[in-house]
C-alpha cells in the first residue's frame, strides 16, 4: 500500500476527519436535543406572524445526517482512511486484486492448463473452446487480419487459405503468434536497374502461370531470388519467403504491386504476442486457425 | 456553545460567514488532495519509469490536441476483468513524467495504457489517417491531416523539453541538442504512433 510521506500527515488526516465528525455530531445534536439559546433582540416579523425558527428542524434531515455519520464511523474502522490506520479488515485495493487474481488461479488455472495441453483435435471438437478462440482472436487479431481472418489491405495475410508466408504447422502458427515475425526481403532496385526489374516482375507472373520454364529472367531469379523463394519458387517459411507459385499473394497480383515488392522490397511485421496472450489463449488460437477448412 | 447560536452570529457577520464557507469547504481538499501533492511515490518515478524521447513527446502533445483521451482512457483499473484484458494495472509512478497526466474518464474507445507493442507502426499509421480502412465498424474518427504537417513544424521541441527539465524532468543538455535531428523529416502522424508505441508497462529491470 502507498506509505503516507510522515506521521505529520497521517496525524493531519486523522485529526481533521475526526474533527469534522465531532463538528457534524455537536450540530445535529444542538439543533435536536439542545434548547437553543434566548435571542438578546427579537428576530423580525413577517406577514403578520411569521418568525424565523418557528418549526423544528425536518426529521428526514437528522435522519439523513445520522445516518451518513453512523456509516462514516463504520468505514473508518473497517476500511482505510484515518491516515496510517490501515481499518480493521486490513483491506487494500493492491491485496484485493493479488486475490482476486489468486482467486482466479485457483479455479480456473487447472482447466486452463489442461486446454494448453490438450490436443488440438480435441479442442477443435469443442464447439464452446472454438467460440472462446474467436473471441480471443477477434479482441487481439482481428483489426490486423480481418473478422473474418481474410486478410486485409494487401498488407496483412489472410489467415483463412491455405497458403502460410511462415508455415501453416500448428507449430509454427504457434511461434508466429509467440515471438511475432519480422520479414525482410531487401529492394532490388538500386542494385539492379529498373529493365533487370520489369524482367524479373515479368518472370514472378510467369512463375504464377506456370511458364516460367525457358524465361530470358530465370538466370537472374536464380542468381538473386531463388536463395529464399527457391529455385522452384515454392518459397521458404524458415525465412518467411512466399510461395510464388500459388494463388495467395499477400500484397496483390497486379504486375504493379510485384514490381513494387521487387523494387522497394517488403518488410511485413507481425508483432509478438507472447507476453499479452497466456498459453491457453495461444493454444486455442492455433487450434482454432489451424482447424481443417470446410470445402466451399 | 449552541449551534443555532453559532448560526445566529455567523449570518449576522459576513465576513465570519465568508471564513466560515471556505474553511468547511477546504476541509475535504485538506484530507485528501494536500497529504497526496505530498506523498512521495505518487509523484517519483516509479521503476523503469523513463522521461519521454522528443518524438514521443511530440506525439504526446499531439494526443492532447486532438483530444485523444476524450474517448481513450490510459488507466487499467486493478480490476480482474481489465488486468486479463489490457495488463498489468496502472501505477501512480508512471506517471510522474506525465505533466499533465491523461488517465481519462471516459472509455468510447479502449484503454490504450499497454497498447504499445501490440499492433504494427503500419497498422497505427492507417488507423490513425483512417480508421475504417482496417476495422471497417470502427466509430473512431480519421486524422487524415497528421500525415501532412511535420511533427515539429514550428521548431519548439527543444524549448518544450527546457520548460520540463525545468519541472525536474532529467533532460541532459545532449539530448536537448540531439532533439531536432530525431524529429527531422517525421510527420505528425509518425510521432503519435511512437507515443504510442511507448505505452507499456514499464520495464523495471531496464532502470540503470
């Protein structure tokens, strides 16, 4: 708990509120049960027989401050408040949330740990978990890769195909999600001229199309490309290299976006989430984005 | 002595009656807001708590002049529910280096206290400028313009961060000279998102 900065204060504190009790005690029970003093002159008439302090004080209002100064003197002993005194159920707002949580441990942690190691065929078979795992996805995943995990502005993966820049195995879904992924394919265009380019773009669609057998550009993929997407230009997820012969294509298929890629180079980021997700939310996570796809 | 007495007197005498008044009223900003001015871990740094960088302390800036904290709170309350969905709870310490601070009352959008870390720069950026672009049900309004003004246009950071160190903000005169360099040619846009990006817990074991 925050420490008062001297007994000086803590003793202001105390002084101050008791005081105010005694001062709100003394007024109400002046105004009720003292007879009040004689006026030395007479206070004025009004209306003929109007005087001031001819009724009574109204009952609600004692009932009110009564009441207010009864439950004040209640939370003051049993909660903190009179400077150092720490009340008598030695509450804290720091103790409350450590047992909430501790709470938690306890009666949720058992389930928990059995969801992190379950296998990722039995929590897919639980409708309930899949729906947890949306919701965890939508809170945490969505706003990059979309709601419905399609992906989003040619910048982030679709994460609803069947092609993966890092590898679609649960365990590399899992590391991905952990440690996040920082791919770094380099710009070519300095180094190769803007023709070398205009090839090499001419070469990655034909590699699309499956006729990029006997292209004038396959020496240069082979000599500046095909060390990550391969020589084949079936990519490589050690590296985050995409596969260049499939449909997916994460920042567009025109021949103006591949030629970007080429020229400027990409630089996808994909931020960790080991530290904000446990790994019961990664477990499912991973079940839920590796389950198998309904055919369409 | 009587109360109704007491009365009698004090409404018969105002200057009595004005002493009066600002005394009781005094008296709960007496108890509770003096002790804490003076408390000393409500107004030191808490551990790996660290004075802004010029950028995002621009960007800082810029999350006041838009009013950011009208609709984004930046205090995890110790409460389970917002521990398991933000992180760790907000401290006072961290924010000693916040002057002024911008817990925020108000929670249109998310608490954005551990935000930093958790979306891209380039996500940041295209939410920022236009937010539908990346959640389309998004209500948060775009800021389109902070990508066209530079984020120290009038030249002021290095006074801004004197007038802090004048407030016990540990600035070295070095790091006032290197300011200007590490805000050339970055957008507003570009600061925010490194405020933003800095909204962490703080890392104790970073302190030197």
């Amino acid at each position: 708990m925050a420490e008062l900065p001297s007994t000086f204060w803590s003793g202001w504190i105390s002084v101050l509120t008791v005081g105010s009790l005694i001062g709100v005690f003394w007024l109400i029970y002046s105004i009720y049960f003292a007879a009040g003093g004689e006026e030395e002159e007479p206070s004025p008439v009004w209306d003929g027989n109007l005087r001031e302090g001819e009724h009574p004080a109204p009952l609600w209002w004692f009932w009110l401050i009564f009441g207010s100064l009864v439950i004040s003197v209640i939370y003051l002993m049993l909660y903190p408040g009179l400077g150092a005194f720490r009340g008598a159920l030695n509450w804290s707002q720091g103790g409350e949330i450590s047992q909430r949580l501790e709470r938690y441990q306890t009666e949720f942690g058992p389930l928990r740990r059995l969801v992190a190691e379950a296998q990722l065929d039995t929590l897919r078979e639980d409708a309930k978990l899949m729906a947890s795992a949306q919701r965890i996805y939508d809170r945490n995943c969505a706003v990059c890769h979309g709601y419905e995990a399609q992906g989003q502005a040619n910048l982030f993966p679709n994460l609803a195909d069947a092609a993966w820049q890092w590898g679609g195995e649960p365990a590399q879904v899992e590391h991905s999600i952990r440690h996040g992924r920082q791919a770094v394919m380099v710009g070519w265009e300095a180094a190769l001229g803007e023709q070398a380019i205009d090839q090499l773009t001419d070469y990655t669609l034909a590699l699309g199309n499956g006729t990029a057998a006997g292209h004038p550009a396959e020496g240069q993929y082979m000599q500046f490309c095909a060390a990550c997407h391969g020589a084949d230009g079936s990519g490589n997820p050690q590296l985050g290299a995409p596969n260049l012969t499939d449909d997916a294509s994460l920042y567009g298929q025109s021949a103006a976006a591949i030629r970007q890629s080429i020229a400027q180079g990409r630089n996808g980021e994909m931020p960790a989430f080991g530290e904000r997700l446990d790994d019961t939310q990664i477990r499912l996570l991973v079940a839920w984005l590796t389950r198998p796809t309904t055919p369409e | 002595m009587n109360a109704v007495d007491l009365h009698r007197k004090l409404e018969r005498n105002s200057g009595l009656l004005i002493f009066g008044i600002l005394l009781v009223s005094a008296i709960g900003g007496l108890v509770q807001v003096l002790p804490s001015v003076l408390q000393d871990d409500l107004v030191t740094p808490g551990p790996g708590t660290q004075p802004y960088g010029p950028v995002e302390l621009i960007g800082r800036d810029l999350y006041i002049r838009e009013g950011c904290s009208t609709c984004h709170s930046q205090q995890v309350r110790p409460l389970l529910a917002e521990v398991k969905r933000y992180g760790p709870y907000s401290k006072a310490g961290e924010s000693a280096y916040d002057r002024p601070f911008l817990w925020g009352s108000k929670r249109t959008g998310p608490d954005l206290h551990r935000i930093g870390g958790k979306y891209t720069d380039l996500w940041q950026r295209m939410h920022l400028l236009d937010p539908r672009s990346v959640v389309p049900d998004s209500i948060m309004p775009g800021y389109p313009w902070l990508a066209e003004r530079a984020a120290d246009a009038d030249g002021s950071i290095q006074a801004r961060m004197r007038a802090l160190r004048r407030l016990g903000h540990p600035y070295t005169e070095a790091e006032i000279e290197a300011a200007p360099a590490a805000l050339a040619g970055l957008a507003e846009v570009d600061a925010l998102v490194a405020y933003l990006q800095s909204l962490r817990p703080p890392n104790a074991e970073a302190t030197p």
